[in-house]
C-alpha cells in the first residue's frame, strides 16, 4: 500500500519545504522536494495543500493511569486523544497501581499497551529506595529510562536516603528522568500556612509558595550533583525556575538535560484566578517570570525536550485548595497547537517546535526509526492546518476525564491527520477505533 502526501510544507531536520512524503506500507519510502513523484504508482493520493508536515510528537512524559486508576483515563481513551494531537508515540510513568517497580509490572503494562493503545508506547521502570538491583535486569532496548521521584509523596516512590540515591545514579545503565522537588521544604511551608492561615488546606494560589522555588531548586541541584559524581546520564523532568535553569547547559543531549512542559510553558501565575485547581500541578506552575525564562530557555538550548506530563483526574478529585485537591492536568490532546501558538507568538520557530517534540526526544531516548521523516523509517507523521480557528468544548475532548483547562480557548492551528506506522489513525476529529500502535525500539 502505498500513500502520497501531496501539497504540503515539510518541517524537518532545521528545514521548511515544499514537498512530497510517499508512505509504504508501515514506512516512509521517499521525500521528495521536486513534487514530481509519479502518481501513477501509488494506491492513495491526499492533498494536504495549505497544511504542514511534521514527524510524529513523541511525548516523553505521561500518565495513562493504567493499571489501577482506570476511572481517571486508560491506555485506549488516552492513546485517542494522543491521536487526535498530533502524538504517535508516549513514555507512561510509573506511578500507577500496581506501580512499575518489578519486572512483572512492566511485563504487565506492555501487554496492556499492545491490546489498547492506539499509538507507539513505551514505560519507564520506576526506581524505589531498594529495587536498584533490578536495573542490571531491564532491557535496554525495550524502555527509555528509569523515573526517580526525588520529591513526591506518590505512594512509596519518594527516594529521598542518600544511600539509595548514590546506589541508584551508580547503577543506572540507562537515562534517570527525575522528579526534582525536596520534600522537607515542602513539608515545612505547608505546615506553615497551614498554621498561619488556621486551615488544613491552603488556597490553591499558594501552591507556587508551598511547593517553591527553592524546593526546586536544592533538589535539582542534588540530582545534577549525583549525576556528575556517578557519570550517570540524567534527564530534569517539568522544569520550573528560572534559578534551576541557569543549571543546565545548553544543546547537551548526553549529559544534564532539562523537559519542559506545555503546562509551565502556557499558564503562569495570574492564570489561578481564572483556572483554580485545574492548573494544579507537581511542581507548580509558578510566576510569570519563570515562564517567560522557559520560554528563552526553548530556543537557547537549554531546553532539551517539550512534553506533557498528561495527567488526568476527575474533576471531583479537583476540588479543593493546595493541600487537598488532585495535582495533575490532561494536556496531550492541545501540546502541539498551544505549542504552535507559541511559534505564532514569537517564542519559538517551526524548526525548533519539531526540534523539541519529535527529534530530541528521538536522539535522548536513542528511538530507533522514529522521530525523523526519514526513507526507511517508521512513517509516523502529523499534519497541521495554520489559520483555522476553533474552541475547545468538552465534546472535542478525547480523554476519559472529559475536561480540560483548555476548553473555552480559541486555537489558531489545528490538527487535521495523524498517521502512525503508515496508517491514518486520526482524520479531521476522527479517530480510527481499530488503529493500535507498536511497542518502541531503543538503541
């Protein structure tokens, strides 16, 4: 079977141009950039005039929820709305239930993945205070890192003995992606407004004090500290501050990397008068400042990586103020038209968007054959229509929660297809229920 996307403007490899991607089966047999490809010899024509052509967006931070929080979202409902974004392939993380600690339980998620999951899946292996000794045992080819929540009280996966830290940067073969956030000083500032505010749950628009910049902060510098004294390859998820950025060195892709996420990227400050619990997040999403910083760091190459962080909850676990209500936002659905609304904004370029969602993820996590528009590699691709309003209502929303801190807000881009292993998984807000992506391949 072979398929022509005809018309469009290629966005790859630091280039926009006119030309021609021929789809084969589940690969990209040629771009051409004469237009001149016989149409003759394929079995499908599609006109993407006016649109541009990006490599699939590999989103290197999710949570599908599945296992065990399955009244939040699931690997079927979430993999849709990666569709409908523009996603084909995502690293889960491990907090679930069970959670990914042993062997069986990534055994356990695979299987799942692979009878549910619309696009391209990957997990990361979650490392604990005492399961350092599994790490020998994971395969290297099968799963992109191992996730260190070094500031999290998500149930037993806070590592916060210095002697489980130095076992765990020692022995990692593969990249540490780490949740950055020191517990003590979150402990301590919620104690305190809780005591001075006489409530058991603070405002939600002191969750940036509580959860602050200094938490961040001494905690990142910890991580990057062990990183360098071990060698150990290590990946700063959802960076905050513009002080934890002034850390990380610039277009490095094999030592000290940093992820930012839509979230922190779009929402600053000001928006918890508007949004409330609904930008509620682990680490908060902080001043406008630290948001602008982001933003430079996009372009500047200290930012390596844009994902997500999808997190879906109910909105009944959403009540509340910062001590109370669920942190976490689903994102995946909007990442690359708020995104592209940044490009429109000046922020970022075209090339540097693809950049940061397919190809460095691609070169961090050694992806084999995706990330790229490349003859012989997978065709996962995703076209964009420019200067084509729409809102987002509820009835859009792909993800199992049916909300999102979006709705109300007009894009100026839209996703029109998604192709994933050479097969139109998402058409102009139709997402095929029989597509099923594959298990990635690393190094």
């Amino acid at each position: 079977m072979r398929t022509i996307l005809k018309g469009g403007r290629i966005v790859n490899e630091g280039r926009t141009y006119d030309g021609e991607v021929v789809i084969e089966d589940d690969h990209i047999l040629t771009i051409c950039e004469t237009n001149d490809f016989p149409e003759s010899s394929v079995d499908r024509t599609i006109d993407v005039s006016g649109c541009f052509v990006f490599p699939g967006l590999i989103d290197d931070h999710v949570h599908f929820r599945e296992p065990g929080l399955t009244e939040k979202a699931d690997m079927e409902s979430e993999s849709r709305a990666a569709a409908a974004g523009g996603v084909t392939s995502f690293f889960d993380m491990p907090n679930t239930v069970p959670q990914t600690t042993t062997l069986e339980a990534l055994d356990e998620k695979f299987a799942l993945a692979a009878a549910k999951s619309h696009v391209n899946y990957s997990f990361f292996f979650g490392a604990t205070n005492d399961n350092a000794h599994l790490f020998k045992e994971l395969d290297v080819h099968r799963i992109p890192g191992i996730k260190l929540f070094m500031g999290s009280s998500t149930g037993n996966m806070l590592v916060d003995c210095d002697e489980a830290l130095d076992r765990i940067f020692s022995e990692a073969r593969l990249p540490l992606m780490a949740h950055c956030e020191d517990t003590a000083i979150i402990n301590r500032n919620m104690a305190h407004f809780k005591e001075t505010l006489h409530t058991d749950d603070p405002d939600v628009r002191l969750h940036p004090l509580i959860r602050s910049e200094e938490a961040c902060l001494q905690s990142t510098q910890k991580a990057i500290e062990l990183a360098v004294k071990h060698e150990a390859r290590l990946h700063i998820a959802h960076i905050t501050t513009a002080s934890e950025l002034e850390l990380i060195p610039a277009n490095s892709l094999q030592t000290i990397t940093a992820e930012a996420t839509v979230g922190h990227l779009f929402f600053s400050l000001t928006d918890y008068e508007r949004l409330g619990t609904r930008i509620k997040v682990n680490p908060a999403i902080k001043s406008f400042r630290d948001c602008q910083a982001l933003r430079e760091g996009l372009m500047d190459g200290r930012i390596s990586v844009v994902g997500t962080d999808h997190a879906p909850h109910l909105l009944s676990q959403k009540e509340g103020g910062a001590a109370r209500a669920a942190s976490g936002m689903p994102m995946i659905q909007f990442s690359l038209v708020a995104m592209l609304e940044l490009v429109d904004d000046g922020v970022l370029t075209l090339e540097r968007l693809v950049e940061l969602m397919a190809h460095n993820p691609a070169r961090l996590f050694e992806v084999r054959e995706r990330g790229f528009l490349r003859p012989g590699y997978k065709a996962d691709l995703v076209v964009v229509r420019p200067d084509s309003p729409w809102t987002v209502t509820q009835d859009v929303i792909e993800s199992k929660c049916k909300w999102s801190p979006m709705e109300g807000h007009t894009f100026r881009w839209r996703v029109e297809q998604t192709f994933c292993n050479g097969h139109l998984i998402y058409n102009n807000g139709v997402v095929d229920p029989a597509s099923r992506g594959e298990a990635i391949a690393f190094r």
